[in-house]
C-alpha cells in the first residue's frame, strides 16, 4: 500500500514521495496510507520523519489519531505538547472507537537526534488525567492505551 502524508493542501497524499513535504506552522498533516486502513504504520516509513523535519527546519508533535492515521505538527511553539495531549485525550475518549485507539500520548520527533519520546512528562499526564469528568472511555474504567506506571519521558 502506498502512504503518504496530507495536509491543508493536501501535499504528497496517496504517494511515499515525501521529499519536498515540509510542516507550515499551526497545521496538522495527515499520515496514513492510501487504503486509510491501519496506516498509522505509515510512521515507520524509513527516513519519514527526519526527511519531514528537515524539510520543516523544525522538531515534530506525532498526534495518534487512531490506528488508522497519525496527526503530524512542527513543534515551533504554536501550540504546546500538553495542550495537545488533551485534544488526544479527548477525541479518543468521545469520537474514536475503543478498539481504534492507538495512543493517548503526544510524542515528539527530535530532528538533531533523530530520536521519537514522549512529548510530556509523567506528572503533566496524570495532571490531564485528574482533568478528565469521566475515568474512561466508553464505559471502561481506565483509559484505554494509557499506562501511568510505565510512562518515561
């Protein structure tokens, strides 16, 4: 399957050709594959990150969208990872279906040390968490996907 990256112009979707894609401040790029089925996967494309990052003279914020995309952001200040971590939060908690889910962290790209973490730390998510009316998804008791006791940043 060919995946590819789309954003407000939908630049590069449908194709593995991500040279010349670059991330513009404040906006959310789409990468997933073309049949839209589990191309969260699409993230581990050799060289698709640190090309993207290069290309946006920036770090990025890997959003989990659902096991079927990521949401990817230049991390230049234009929103913080706490800020997003709680959208995450929030859409997986009301939209995404529980078995779609694929994370409720936001994770961070480092172009430098071409290196993938946790964008918040541990404190930040359980300070989210304490955020939240309801301690789970759909009915369940605990949020899905997230493991306090094994976050590390």
């Amino acid at each position: 399957m060919d995946g590819g990256i789309g954003g407000c112009a939908e630049r590069g979707r449908g194709s593995k050709n991500f040279e010349g894609v670059s991330c513009d401040s404040g906006e959310l790029y789409v990468l997933t594959n073309a049949g839209g089925e589990y191309g969260a996967a699409a993230l581990l494309y050799p060289g698709l990150l640190q090309t993207l990052a290069e290309n946006s003279n920036a770090d990025l914020f890997i959003l989990p969208s659902s096991i079927h995309e990521v949401l990817v952001m230049k991390a230049d200040g234009a929103m913080e990872a706490k800020e997003l971590q709680c959208i995450v939060m929030d859409i997986n908690q009301s939209i995404v279906k529980p078995e779609e889910v694929l994370s409720n962290q936001v994770y961070r790209y480092d172009r430098e040390s071409q290196s993938l973490s946790l964008a918040t730390t541990r404190e930040e998510t359980e300070e989210l968490l304490g955020g939240f009316p309801l301690w789970g998804m759909h009915g369940q008791t605990e949020m899905q996907g997230m493991d306090i006791d094994g976050l590390e940043r």
